[in-house]
C-alpha cells in the first residue's frame, strides 16, 4: 500500500495527507513544521514569511494542531522506527514556550533533546543572550515493549547532542530550509549501510530531506502547502548529483579512529606489561 507514494511529492495540507497513508509504513520521519514565529523580526533576518501559510496563528491552537500532526506521524511510522522533529524554543509576552510542552502530550517516547548549534543568530538584540541553538527531538516509536531500541554504532554516537551546523544559505526562494548536512547525518547515523527504508518529511519544504534521501539510497515521500517549493524540490531531486560532495563530506565525520571497547582493551594490555615488567 505504502509503494504508491514512494519517491513522489505531493501539494497537500500535512495532516490531511497523513491520514491517507497506511499505518506502520514509514521507517523514518525526519521535518521541520512553521514555528508559529508571529512574524518576529530579528535585527539580522528578514521576517520569515512562507509562500502559502502565514506563520501567526493562536498558540493554542498551534500545540493542537502539532499533537495531531505528532500523533498522525506515530500512526504511520512502524514499531520501532523514528521521527526526528525540529523546533525552537520561543516567547511570546515574555512567557517561554518550550516544545516539550506539546511533545510530552504526544504518543512518542522522546529518546533525545539534540541541541542544533547554528553558531549565527536571527535576533541580536540584548534581550537575551543570543539565541544560536534550535532544538532537534529524536522521538521513538517503541517495538515488543522495548523502550530503548537499537544502539547506534560508534561512528555515529560520537557526534554528540550538539550539531555544530550552519544554517543553509544557497536557497534564497525558501525562508528556512534544512542545510543538507542536517537530514544526512540522521538518515545515515538511524540506517548506517542498509538502503531502500523510507523516509517521510511532512514538511518538506524545497525538499532537502529527500535529496539526502535520495543521495544515501532511501526511498522518500514529500509533502507540502506550496506548489512553488514543490517544483524546486522536484528539480533538485532530478539533479540530486549536483549536491553529492556535501553529503559526502557529512559521511566524512561518522567515523572512529578506535572503539572505546578497543581503546579499554589496549589500555588494560598496556598496565598488564607494566606490571609484568
Ligand atoms: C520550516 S519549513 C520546512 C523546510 C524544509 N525542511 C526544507 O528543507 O526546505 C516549513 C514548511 O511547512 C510548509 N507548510 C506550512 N503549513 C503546511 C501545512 N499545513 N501542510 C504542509 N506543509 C505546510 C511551508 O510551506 C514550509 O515549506
């Protein structure tokens, strides 16, 4: 049921494209929805203001509709796949909102809090210190009452909670795209060598979930409001080759030098010969 989707776009309202997907279908889910920022306008970016959705609503009404789309999102993945969900904190008159307020009302284990360093800020006025971070939640969908799920290999895990990652510049037709580096270093830390999973992101924007998709030998699934964002998605998924290098350079960082087992195993080698001697 799943394989109509594969490997196409589609301009839909989020939630109501989820309910016609078949549940336990999607490995992983990796978006980024509107923030419900208000139009804050910051003193270095412009407001951010999208093609076909006008990012004010009530706040209230916006954790609502986030729970839906969270518990929609947990329907669709299977039993021990992932949703990787990124969000900032906010204020609105002073008040902070955190997303773990909505998230904790969802169905989903949240397996971490990622801290996304994009070491630039939108807003620099002393208010507060420079907000640099957003927040990426890695959300679990439990499989045979196993809450932890699988280990990550070490090449991956050593990445740490902070992503040190700058905030994509090349695409001026979008306000907030993921840089690519973003999705690749989810895709390829969840499915390390396997291929052929599937990736969902809800959305997606110009498509930058899909091209990593795509580019690491996953099928992929997009959605989103705009019709504009999906044509650019659809022709950078048809020149996905042109965007290899950065993907490339990503996979450069998942590697160790040593195990910590190994490192432990050569540590204790080297005390047995000291004592010896
Ligand atoms: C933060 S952007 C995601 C950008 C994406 N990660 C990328 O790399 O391009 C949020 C997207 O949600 C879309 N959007 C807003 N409301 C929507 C809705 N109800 N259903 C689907 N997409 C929506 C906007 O058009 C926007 O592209």
């Amino acid at each position: 049921m799943i394989n109509k989707f594969l490997n196409k776009l589609f301009v839909d309202d989020a939630l109501k494209f989820l309910k016609k997907l078949p549940s336990n279908s999607v490995d992983l889910v990796i978006t980024s929805p509107p923030y419900n920022k208000k139009n804050n306008k910051g003193w270095l970016v412009d407001e951010v203001r999208y093609d076909k959705y006008i990012d004010n609503i009530n706040e209230e009404e916006y954790q609502n509709w986030q729970i839906q789309i969270l518990n929609e999102l947990f329907r669709v993945v299977k039993e021990g796949g992932h949703l990787f969900y990124n969000h900032k904190i906010r204020w609105e008159n002073g008040i902070m909102i955190h997303p773990i307020y909505w998230l904790s009302k969802s169905k989903w284990l949240i397996r971490q809090e990622i801290i996304w360093n994009r070491k630039i800020a939108g807003n620099i006025r002393g208010w507060r210190f420079w907000q640099i971070e957003e927040r990426i939640y890695w959300l679990y969908k439990p499989k045979d009452n196993n809450f932890i799920g699988e280990e990550l290999k070490s090449r991956h895990a050593k990445l740490s909670s902070i992503w040190e990652i700058r905030p994509e510049s090349g695409f001026k037709e979008h306000p907030a795209p993921f840089p690519l580096e973003l999705p690749t270093r989810i895709i390829y830390s969840i499915f390390d060598e396997e291929k052929n999973r599937v990736v969902l992101d809800p959305f997606c924007g110009i498509g930058t979930t899909l091209v990593a998709s795509k580019l690491l030998g996953h099928n992929y699934i997009g959605v989103d409001i705009s019709s504009e964002y999906i044509k650019i998605a659809e022709n950078r998924l048809n020149n996905a080759n042109d965007e290899l290098p950065r993907v490339l350079e990503e996979l450069r960082l998942h590697k160790v030098e040593k195990t910590f087992k190994e490192r432990k195993e050569e540590k204790n080698k080297k005390q047995k010969q000291i004592s010896f001697l």
